[in-house]
C-alpha cells in the first residue's frame, strides 16, 4: 500500500507540474503574441484560468501535506493529546461531513452544467467543474483517513509534520 501511495504523489505531483506548465506557457505565449506579434490570444486567457481551477483544487486534494494548509492552531498546539485527539475528530466530522451533506448538491449542479461551454475554447462546464468533485471525494476519504488514525489511537496524526503525512508516505 505504501508503494501505492508512493506512486500516486509522484502521478499527482506530475499532473500538478503539467498544469502549472501549461499554465505558464500560455501565458507567455499570450506576452509574445501581444507585445511582439501584436495580435493578442483570447484563449489563452481562458486557458490560464482554467488550469489555476483545476491546479488549485488537484494539489488542494492530493499533493499538498496536511502541514503544508493554512492551519489556526493556537489551541490545538496548548492542548493534551487527549484534547489534541477531540480537537481532530471534530474538524474530520466537520470538514467531512460538511462535503459529504454538499455532495448531492455539487453533482446537480457539475451534471447542469453541460449545457453551457467556456466562451474560446469551448470546454464543457461540467468537464471544467468537475475538479471539485474530485477534490470534495479526495478530501472526504482524506478525514476519513485522518479520523480512523484518531480512532486508533495513532499519535503519528497527533504530530504530523513535514516528514510524514497523516497517510504514513513520506516525501522522500
């Protein structure tokens, strides 16, 4: 499992640099064709835009660490472990839960969408908006995860830190 694991933050990592990648060269083509050309791109605005969505949201769900996330921890770090263990299993069942109760929600709307397209290059909005699907899933079973560890009883949660993420795979 842990090779598994190993393999999928490499694949995400990949997919996270190809979006920033594509991100940056349309947006330099978009300086040559308007400042060197003198023809200005429409698309690659659009196409910008839409790999930040998707860049956003892909690593949000599976390439930044837990200790990588904007966190307020200021009672968390004062707390026992006993308390630390509460503090986690309340913010899984909030996060989780509150994704889980937006889910039906988030599909009717990503399932609407199709009928609509991006203005230049004529994406469907549902394919566009289907990242937040992906990543609402992705972070469910992430807390999921981090709740069962709690439940268990693995300190490795209490103290995750840059080393080590909650699922147990390194960054090396």
């Amino acid at each position: 499992m842990k090779r598994f694991g190993k393999w999928f933050r490499h694949f995400a990592d990949a997919v996270a640099v190809g979006l920033l990648t594509a991100i940056f060269l349309s947006f330099i083509l978009q300086i040559v064709s308007r400042y060197i050309i003198q023809k200005p791109l429409g698309w690659t605005l659009e196409a910008s835009l839409l790999g930040w969505l998707w860049l956003v949201f892909w690593s949000g769900a599976f390439t930044l660490r837990e200790s990588d996330h904007v966190r307020f921890t200021i009672l968390y770090d004062m707390a026992r472990p006993g308390l630390k263990k509460i503090y986690l299993s309340i913010t899984a069942i909030c996060i989780g839960g509150a994704l889980i109760g937006a889910m039906p929600a988030t599909y009717d709307f990503i399932s609407f969408m199709k009928i609509e397209k991006t203005s230049l290059l004529k994406f469907r909005f549902d394919h566009v908006f289907s990242i937040f699907l992906i990543f609402s899933v992705a972070t469910v079973l992430r807390y999921l995860w981090r709740l069962f560890n709690v439940v268990r009883g693995n300190d490795e949660v209490l103290f995750a830190d840059e080393e080590a993420d909650i699922d147990g795979v390194g960054r090396g």
